[in-house]
C-alpha cells in the first residue's frame, strides 16, 4: 500500500499548511504582536496631539494652573508596581512556571484597578474643591487627559481579565504566554505614557 501511494502520489499539487508549523503558523502568531504596536501607534498620535493642543491652550489668558492633587503620586506608584508585577509574571511563564505566573498576572491587574480607584478619587476631590471639568481649561484638560488614560487602562483591564480566565482553563500554554507578554507590553506603554503625562502636568 505504501509503494501504491508513492507511485500515485502528486508532489506538484498543493497540499495545505501543516497545522502548528511553518511560516504561516508563525505569521498567525507574529500577527496580534503586529495589532497591538499598531493600536500603541495611533494611541501615540492621539495623546501627542492633545498635549500639543494642551500647551496652544496653555497662551491664552484665561489659563488658571491647577495644583496637582498629591495623591496621584501614589497612583503612579500603583502603575509602576503593577508594570513590574506583569513583567514578573512574564519570566515566570517564560519559564513554565505556571503558577507563580498567575499570582503575579494576577496582583498586576489588582494594583492597575487600584491605580484607577485612585484616580476617580482624584477626581471626586478636585470636583468637591469646585475645580471640576467647567470651573477651568486646565481643569477641563486635566480630566480630558487623565480620563483618556484610565479609559485605556479599563480596556486593558477587560484584556487581563480574558488572559486571566485563560490561565486558569486553557491548555494551550504557548497561547497564554503570548496573551501575557502582550497584557505586559500594554502595561509598560501605559506606564511610560502616564509618566509623560504626570510629567505635563507637573510641569504646568
């Protein structure tokens, strides 16, 4: 039977990809790394566009500074350290480590909720301090730009949390591990935008 199929086979007809293997297996998996620096691209545009506009409005004369509230110092502590617990989880499932990887995923997404707690505390305080969006075009560019932030943040979160279920009921570790690495890469971003950001309105 094997040297009937060898006679009779067809090496010029086009067989189809191997599942799991090959350039093409490759390219699905390259595929969603190649979005997400696409997506950190146009994010990129949006916010420089705003501090651009920020400054410009910055000329006029009705521009009031804004004390910064100091508990944004500790948000930016909780960013950092849940940046760092998500870098954590990604050399832990690097290296198999399945386990220690889901605490670390885990208390990464934690510290980014409490950073956006946080900033709604923020928030509350400056409006009950009659600086709320109206009072002000600082104060109206503070919550366009901190607002703007934590609207990423929350979908980055909804992306932790699917990562998360998937940790915990899918097989397929190569699969979770980049779903991490990527969750990661997010965080960093935002991290880095964030200090950007602080560093804006510190600065003004």
């Amino acid at each position: 039977m094997s040297f009937y199929k060898q006679v009779t086979s067809k090496p010029w007809e086009y067989q189809g990809p191997v599942t799991g293997s090959g350039p093409e297996s490759a390219f699905n998996k390259e595929s969603e790394r190649i979005a997400l620096t696409l997506f950190l691209v146009v994010v990129c545009v949006i916010f420089s566009l705003l501090t651009v506009t920020y400054y410009l409005r910055m000329d006029l004369g009705d521009w009031v500074p804004l004390a910064d509230p100091a508990m944004l110092w500790v948000n930016t502590v909780l960013l950092l350290l849940g940046s760092v617990a998500l870098q954590r989880s990604t050399g832990l499932a690097r290296r198999g480590l399945m386990s220690q990887s889901r605490s670390a995923f885990l208390a990464g997404g934690v510290l980014a909720s409490l950073f956006v707690g946080g900033q709604c505390y923020v928030w509350l305080q400056l409006n009950s301090s009659d600086l709320g969006v109206a009072s002000n075009p600082s104060s109206a560019f503070f919550f366009l730009l901190t607002g703007m932030h934590a609207v990423h943040l929350l979908g980055g979160l909804w992306v932790w949390s699917k990562t998360s279920f998937r940790m915990f009921s899918s097989q397929d570790s190569a699969q979770v591990r980049l779903s991490i690495e990527l969750c990661t890469t997010y965080w960093h971003f935002l991290l880095l935008l964030w200090v950007l950001l602080f560093g804006v309105l510190l600065s003004t």
